[in-house]
C-alpha cells in the first residue's frame, strides 16, 4: 500500500483518511491484512498511539475489523448495505438539523427519490413487502395506536416500498429520505393530519403496487406528497400567527 505521509497536525486522522482512500480506490482489498501498527508508524514517520487512533477512527466507520492471535491484526472489512444503513440516516439526519433544512424541501426530495421507486417496486415486489405494507396499514387504522407508533408504522410502510424496488443501491440512498426526513415530516405534521387520511392514500399505494400498476401508486404518492406539503404550511402559518 503506497500512501502519501502526513504533513499536517492531526496525523491520526490523515493516516486514516490516506488507508481510507487505498480502500476506496481499490489499492487495498475486501479481506486484506493492514500492515501491523510498527510497520504503519515506521512508513508514516509516527508513533504507534498515532496510528492506533487512525485505526480506531477507520473501525468506527465500519472499514476495518480487528481480530486477534497468531494471524491476527486488521483487515479490510467487507462493509454491507444493512450495516450501513445506520450511518446514511444518522448523516442525514445531522444534514438535515445542522443545516436548517426546509420542511418543504426535505418534503420535495423525500417524495421525489421515493417515486423513482415505484416503478421498480411494482415490478419486482415480493409477498413479503405487500405484507409489510398490508400490515402497517392494519396497524394504523387501529383506534388505540399512538402518534409515536403511528409515525413508526409510517416509515415502516415507506421503507417496504423503497425495498420492493429490490436494488440495494436505491434502497442504501433512500434510507435517509425515508427513515430521516419522513420523521421530520411527521413530528411537524401529525398532530394536524387525518389518519385516515393517511391509511387511504397508503392502501392505493399497496393496491397499485401488488397490481404492477407504477403510474397509479406514483399519482397516490404525488397526492399524499401534496396533502403533506399542505398540512406542513398549514402547521407553520398557526405557529407564525401565535
């Protein structure tokens, strides 16, 4: 591994950011043993605890593992779809509070990523999806659900449908919009919204996915889309007013 050494204060972490790009660029591969931290400080002119934080920072984003004993050491670690869907929501998330982000806009671009889906979703959906939408939908029309298990079936069913899409790409890239910007949307939004509303437009959308019908589920999204922008400006308008 051929990697430029470090000219700046924080040593750690641009030795991690030098083993990171090895990795991404494919000049270290799934599976391969680093060199041992002597070996790390001796190339990069630092000490050991220098490059043992460097190893730290790579491990808590997922792109090593450690393992111990005789053929020990750290490894390239083969990072999944599922592993890192927790960091793309805590990303956007961050993205989306740090930054000021509009409920509008965030309103625009989770809808907008959501109908590149149905598409796919209504031509690749399997048993399993339709049933988690089938049962979220049951579950929200249940008289004794609360807001905060409402809003959860909510993503739930959203999530099923980006996963219908059956492309792990999509899904990975859209675990923010759904799982991040959907929370967002309805923490501003539930206490002025109609559940039954919601259930409504819900139950086009399964029923048009589980009938291979893209252009009927993309109108209920662009609908519901619609029905949640009103009801954001409606929810900001009375908070301005009081």
């Amino acid at each position: 591994m051929e990697t430029a050494k470090p000219q700046k204060a924080d040593l750690s972490a641009q030795i991690a950011t030098a083993i990171r790009d090895a990795i991404v660029e494919g000049r270290m591969i799934t599976g391969e043993r680093l060199p041992s931290e002597a070996e790390l400080a001796e190339q990069f002119n630092v000490s050991r605890p220098t490059v043992r934080e460097a190893l730290k920072r790579l491990a808590a984003q997922s792109l090593i593992r450690t393992q111990r004993g005789a053929f020990g050491g750290a490894f390239v670690n083969r990072l999944s779809y599922e592993e890192a869907y927790g960091q793309q929501i805590t990303t956007s998330t961050l993205l989306l509070s740090m930054n000021g982000v509009s409920f509008e806009t965030a309103c625009e671009a989770r809808y907008a990523l959501e109908r590149a889906c149905t598409p796919l979703a209504a031509t690749r959906r399997t048993p399993d999806h339709l049933a988690t939408m089938r049962a979220e939908i049951h579950r929200q029309g249940q008289p004794g659900l609360s807001d905060e298990s409402f809003c959860a079936s909510d993503v739930t069913f959203h999530r099923a449908l980006v996963d219908a899409a059956g492309n792990p790409v999509l899904s990975y890239q859209l675990a923010g919009a759904v799982e991040a910007m959907q929370p967002l949307m309805n923490m501003i939004t539930f206490t002025a919204r109609s559940r039954e509303a919601i259930v409504a437009f819900h139950t086009r959308i399964a029923d048009a996915i589980e009938a291979g019908d893209s252009t009927t589920a993309e109108t209920a999204l662009e609908e519901l889309s619609a029905y949640t922008l009103n009801l954001g400006r409606d929810v900001m308008k009375a908070r301005a007013a009081r």
